[in-house]
C-alpha cells in the first residue's frame, strides 16, 4: 500500500516544497501513523479516496459488529481529516454517514474498554526485587513512568540532556506530548519518594549501571544483556509493563502502556491531591479527562449505598 501523503501540492496554491514539508509535520508522528493505518483499512476493504457518503456508510455497516464505536469513530476523523487535508467534498460530514453511526451507536454502543490503572501498590509490588541490568531498567522505567504520568511514547523519548538533578529531587523537560503538537514544552517534577523506592535514585541508579551520558534514556536489551544504542520502543514499554504485572501475580492481560500515567493520576486522586495539582503533573489542560479517572477512584468515598447499608 503506497504512502498517502496528508498534504501535497495539490492541496495548497504554492508550490514551495517547504510550506509542504511543514504542513506534513503539522501532526505528530504517532498521530501520522494511526491516520495512515485507518486509512489504509479502508482502502483494503474497497474502499476509494475521494470517497462517497454511501461507500462510508456501507464501511460503517460491513465493521459495526467486528469493531467497538471508538475505533470506528477514529477511523471517520481519519477519513474527515484525510478529505478535508485534500480539500476534497467531505462525505463524513453528510446526513447519510452521521444517521448511519448514529445507528450503529444505538445499537452496538458499548462500554469503551479502559486499562486498569497501576496504582501505587501494583508499582511497588512489580519492582520489588529487580536485578540484572533489564531489572534496573525496568524499575527506572516503571518508576519514572508512574511519577511523571508520563504516556509510553514520551518515556521513549526522554534523553539524557533532559534531566537535571536538583535538591528536591529531579527536573525532566519533555520536549514533545500527544498535547503538546506545537511542541513548546514542559518540565516535570520528579521529587524524592519518602518511602524505600525511589524514581530518582532508581533513574540514577539505571544510568550509572548502564553507563549511559547521551542520547536515549531507556534503550533496547536483548538477550544477552547487551544494550543498545537506540531508545526503547513504544511496543517494548506496554511490554514490559505486562510481564512485570504478571510476574507480580497481576493480571497482566489488564495492563497496557497507558497504565503507569492513569496510575498516577488514579493513586493522587485516591490520596486527596487537588485536580489543578494532578494536572501539573500530566499535562491536562482541563478536568474533563481527569473525571474518569478521579471518579472511579472516589467511587467508594461517601458513597450513598454505604451510608445506609
């Protein structure tokens, strides 16, 4: 399946090779890759670009019941995105595609799957006793990542010259975020942990073992030890997390790469912290995606069935 190019030349009047290359970088990598994939599912099914309001629609139909209604949402922005970027006539946008969701949504809508949460407890728990030079790793890893919130693509990110120690503990400047697309920036706290495990020490303890002084932070291991010179991958992190939860006798089938950042936001909301503070530390710029996760972890507080039972 050739490369489909968000925008081309045909897309704008000018002919500067620049202004495309910018405008093609106006969207993250990752986000790049999730537009490409959705649209390439649609062309091996039959489906045609431009396309048509009925050709989406029958899309829509033929997938209701093999996919949940976030993906199929995603995969409409991608094609709304994808026609708009062309300055072709969207069909997303008509009657006959948003009725036929609509249908779709009523009647095959379901509860959106959520990861569970690696609070606290559960970091603490896969930690505990990791040896070996993968075991340091991922201790750092799992730590750092549940400190700073941090998403799996932006530990992957992290380099050496993003750290800077200081007497509270440590400062991470994130370059880049799923939020942040114009890439400004943001430091993130890391503070000394009060108890026995620490992020800091074990993040210091990572990088003196390891020797590394430049470049990726967290870099591939293979089997024999050895590491490597590029950063670990997206795909590595979620499983790293799952074998570290399975091995800590969690269900690991639970876990994903987003578990460490909804952990830290679960674990601050079950410890009273304020939202504008937990915020802070992920990123959000509003409450809204904060809700899901303060509410199931207040779920129980002054709960109105446990004042009568």
């Amino acid at each position: 399946m050739r490369k489909l190019p968000l925008f081309t030349q045909n897309s704008v009047t000018s002919d500067n090779e620049t202004v495309h290359a910018y405008l093609n970088a106006a969207l993250s990598g990752n986000t790049w890759r999730a537009y490409r994939n959705d649209l390439q599912h649609f062309q091996v099914w039959g489906g045609t670009l431009p396309s048509s309001p009925e050709q989406i629609s029958c899309y829509l139909a033929c997938h209701a019941q093999k996919h949940t209604v976030a993906t199929l949402t995603r995969r409409l922005a991608s094609l709304s995105k994808f026609h708009n970027a062309k300055q072709w006539t969207n069909p997303v946008s008509t009657e006959l595609v948003r009725a036929t969701f609509r249908g779709i949504r009523n009647q095959h809508g379901m509860k959106q799957r959520q990861v569970a949460p690696a609070i606290k407890e559960d970091i603490l728990a896969m930690v505990k006793n990791l040896q070996g030079t993968k075991g340091i790793r991922d201790k750092a890893l799992l730590l750092i990542g549940f400190a700073g919130a941090f998403r799996r693509s932006e530990l992957a990110s992290l380099q050496y010259c993003d750290i800077e120690y200081v007497q509270q503990g440590m400062l991470i400047y994130l370059r880049r975020s799923k939020t942040d697309q114009a890439g400004q920036g943001r430091k993130i706290a890391i503070p000394y942990a009060r108890g026995a495990v620490c992020p800091v020490i074990a993040l210091r303890e990572w990088l003196e073992h390891s020797g590394i002084n430049e470049g990726p932070i967290f870099r591939s291991i293979n089997r024999h030890g050895h590491i490597g010179e590029q950063a670990i991958t997206s795909q590595s992190i979620a499983l790293v997390i799952k074998e570290r939860a399975a091995a800590a006798g969690l269900d690991a089938t639970k876990y994903s790469g987003h578990s460490l950042r909804a952990g830290l936001v679960t674990s601050a909301a079950q410890a009273g912290i304020s939202s504008w503070k937990i915020r802070q530390q992920t990123g959000h710029k509003t409450d809204a995606m904060l809700q899901r996760y303060i509410r199931d972890a207040n779920i129980f507080v002054d709960n109105a069935a446990g004042g009568v039972l």
